[in-house]
C-alpha cells in the first residue's frame, strides 16, 4: 500500500510540476510601455484628462489615472485616488474641488497585470473652477449604429466615448436574429483601437447568415465616461444585415526595408513596406557601419519620418548622420515595429549604400525634410486697453536662410489639444504680437514650411494670463517654458 501511495504521489508531482512549467512557461512578464502624452482640462468640479496609446509585446489591457492634490516626484510617493478606467485614452474625474490644484499621471496595465513602472509624461495639473464647463452630465450613451465587418465581426458606434465592463465584456452585448429570433453568440467585444474617442466597440461573432436582419441590443453595464449608463429601451438597439465576407487576417508580419539611399553627405533615406513605429530613443533603431569595416561607424543624430513611395505615411525614416566619406554603409533596423506591434523581420532588416559627399540632395530625390525649427522662442505680455497683448520673439537658424519660404503662428486655448492658425508670417520673420487677449492659459506655437509644403515639428511656449489684468498694467512678464519629459518611478 505504501509502495501504491508513493507512485501515486509520484505521479502526481509530475504532473503538478508538468502543468507549473507549461503556466511558467505562459506567463507574461513584459509590463507596457509608459503612458505618454498626458493632458488635462479644467471642468466644474472635475477635470478632463486624455492620453497617448501605450503599447505592450501582447496587447494594453487598460488604464489607471493616479491623482492627488500633491505632486509626486520621488521615488516611493504615491497620489492618494486611482481609477481604473478601463481600455479608453480619455476620462472625466468628478468630485474634485473648485479652486484646488490636481496632479494627474497614468499607468497602463496588460492582461497579465503587468503595470508600466515609469509615469512616463509630466503630470497634468488642472484647477476645477465653477465657471468651467459641467463636469457631470446626466445624458446616457446612445447606440449610433451597428455595421457588419465581416461574418465574424461586428462594429458598434456609440454617441459618445464609452466604457465597457473589464470582466466578460461581451455579456453586455446580445444580437439575435430578427425572423427566426434565434441568438447569434458573442465571443469576443473590445474598445476600436483605431478610434481614438473611444466610441467604437468590435464584436467577434459565431458566423453570421449573409443578408438576414440582426438586432443588436447593448445592456446597462455599458456607461459613458461620467459613470451615465445605457438605458434599457431607450436607443439601446441597432438593426445590421449579416455579411458573407471573411474576417480581414490579421497582420502578422513586421515591417521590411524596402531601400536605403543617401539624400547628401549628413542624411539617408530608410523606406519601409508599411508604417513604422520609431522606439523610445529612435537613434537606437539605427546601427550604420562601414561595410568593410564593422568596427568603424556612422553617428546617428537624428532620426525624422516621413512618406513612401506609395505616399503611406511615416513609413520611412530620415537618419541624420554624422559626415559621410565615399565609402559602402551597412544600415541595421534594430526593434522598430509597426502599427500592429510586430517587430521588424531580421531578414528584412538591413540596407546598404555608398556615401556622397554632395551637400546638396541630389536632383531625384523629392525634398521631404522640413526646416529646422526656430531657437530661443519667447514670450512677454502687457495689459493693454483692458486685453492682453502677447509679444513673441525667437531666432531663426542660419541653415534656414534658403530653406524656410514661411513661418506659421499658431494658438491653442485647451492645452494643445488642438491649435488654431494665428498668422503666416515671411520666413525672415522673428516677432509677432497676438492681441486682444482675456484672462486664461494660452498655447502658441512657431512651426517653419518650405516651398515642398515640409512643415517643422514646431516650437511651443506657454502663457498664463491672470485674472486681475489692471494690477498688471504695463507689467512685462516671461511665460513659462514648457518642460523636457521627465520620467518619475513608481516603485
């Protein structure tokens, strides 16, 4: 009996240990990238915080907004509230107090609850003040429309951003057919990851019937980014007819070089098949070495995208490089991806050409490198006849000279979520004064554009307008300039 009971323990410690190493094996331990791009805007006793997209080796899970009514800056601090949000890239915190300053940061977290360990972006502070719009609002989301993707697939469009349950989020969706009322199952339902207001949901449906009549019906556990819920009976429906075609695969294959070609003695030209992705430190997806002589290598300085030949954007890259001798260069892609996450092919990521000495890009090579932006943009003000008047002023770069035919000025009253045109300027230009300004936080922005239509990236400064403009009268003050991106830890 003894010697039955010892097998059996045997066995079955193989089998424990069989099933530990297969999970082990499983397990996914690659946390997502920093959350990047935070932004904040003032609401009545809230405030609206949207995001950039993190990204993850399997796929983003979804989202936690850390607040608090003190910054965090060291290691081992924490903000006081959390919300999980769930899988959108905005959200309404409400509750918050008018008058009192609020730090925002996030963390993006994966199936496997791996976290981001930085806050990647600088905290969002925002002051809730009575005068700013509502925070809350009792309107409930609406179903839009639901449209067939494919046999297997279904888009759902809602009148607003939603926010769909974390745990079995196609429970919150039914479709049955219309004529025999027979129910079509649900396997699947996620946030669009290409609608960037966060009102599209996917559906991944068992096979529909070509050409039937479907009803869709989305429960309450489906709410807007206010905490309103569907309302039972109440544009909670959306009729779409069945489609035959099959699901469009999925992209599986990353991106290729296509060619490699010098444009003058400090930039070459990397194209792709596809959109690229550029990694945290873009020069480190570029390694350039002398073909005969590995040891002996280009500097990378700058790394820019632009179009294919096929007029895709971002689906090639301008390298910078320090100065080239007429020698033949081996280009290495090192861990760039594209929009579906998957890393570029090892046997598709090398490229080589023969450095030039010519300063000027050769004649059959489309100009697509835009100016280089302006240096030392600043920014005054004065109170004057009861508005603001903001003066700008900034150096051009000597290079610039011959390349820049005109200067854009442009404002942006929400924190940089969008930005309006202001003036065009001559490309000599180095001032200009907005005027006719009331009290609140203004964003203006220099970019450069050549006669090729190249527009710069852009340089932008922040101001500040007070409330209590008489006291300031003739008072000239420097804005604040916005700061460079620095990571805090979490733990």
């Amino acid at each position: 009996m003894k010697n039955v009971f010892s097998k059996l323990i045997a066995s079955l410690a193989v089998v424990v240990m069989s099933m530990g190493f297969t999970a082990f094996a499983a397990v996914d331990k690659n946390p997502p990238s920093d959350v990047i791009g935070l932004k904040g805007i003032a609401l009545n006793a809230g405030a609206k915080i949207s995001w950039d997209a993190a990204t993850d080796n399997l796929k983003v899970a979804g989202y936690q907004v850390h607040y608090d009514v003190k910054s965090v800056q060291n290691p081992g601090e924490k903000y006081a509230f959390i919300k999980d949000v769930g899988n959108v890239l905005t959200y309404n915190v409400t509750g918050l107090e008018n008058g009192k300053k609020y730090y925002f940061s996030i963390i993006a977290y994966d199936e496997a609850k791996n976290e981001s360990a930085n806050w990647g972006a600088p905290e969002a502070s925002v002051t809730p003040t009575a005068d700013a719009p509502e925070a809350k609002d009792n309107t409930a989301p609406q179903v839009s429309k639901a449209t067939a993707l494919s046999k297997e697939q279904v888009k759902v469009v809602f009148s607003e951003a939603v926010v769909i349950p974390k745990d079995k989020p196609e429970d919150a969706f039914q479709i049955e057919d219309e004529d025999t009322l027979e129910p079509l199952a649900i396997l699947k339902a996620e946030m669009d990851e290409e609608d960037k207001n966060n009102k599209t949901v996917v559906l991944t449906t068992a096979p529909q019937t070509e050409k039937s009549k479907y009803k869709l019906t989305v429960g309450i556990d489906v709410e807007d980014t206010f905490g309103n819920t569907i309302i039972s009976g109440t544009s909670d429906t959306a009729e779409f007819d069945g489609s035959g075609a099959n699901k469009v695969a999925e992209d599986t294959k990353g991106p290729e070089v296509v060619k490699v070609e010098p444009m003058d003695n400090t930039h070459v030209i990397v194209t792709f098949n596809e959109t690229i992705v550029l990694g945290i430190d873009p020069s480190q997806n570029f390694n350039i070495v002398e073909a005969a002589d590995a040891t002996k290598q280009l500097q990378v300085l700058g790394v820019e995208l632009g179009k294919n030949t096929e007029n895709v954007e971002d689906s090639s890259a301008i390298v910078t490089t320090s100065s080239q001798a007429e020698k033949k260069y081996t280009v290495s892609v090192l861990g760039l991806k594209d929009n579906g996450g998957n890393e570029i092919s090892s046997s598709k990521a090398t490229g080589e050409f023969t450095g030039v000495k010519e300063v000027k890009p050769p004649a059959n090579i489309e100009d697509i490198l835009p100016p280089k932006d302006v240096a030392k943009l600043m920014a005054a003000y004065v109170f004057d006849a009861g508005k603001y008047v903001v003066n700008l002023s900034w150096e051009n770069p000597v290079e610039n000279k011959t390349d820049t035919k005109e200067q854009l000025v442009y404002m942006s009253e929400d924190q940089g979520t969008s930005y309006a045109k202001k003036a065009s300027l001559d490309g000599t230009d180095t001032k200009y004064s907005v005027k006719d300004l009331i009290p609140g936080e203004y964003w203006f922005k220099i970019t450069q554009k050549d006669a090729a239509g190249n527009e710069s990236e852009g340089i932008i400064k922040k101001v500040t307008l007070a409330e209590t403009g008489p006291e300031l009268l003739g008072l000239l003050a420097l804005s604040v300039a916005l700061g460079k991106v620095v990571t805090k830890r979490k733990k």
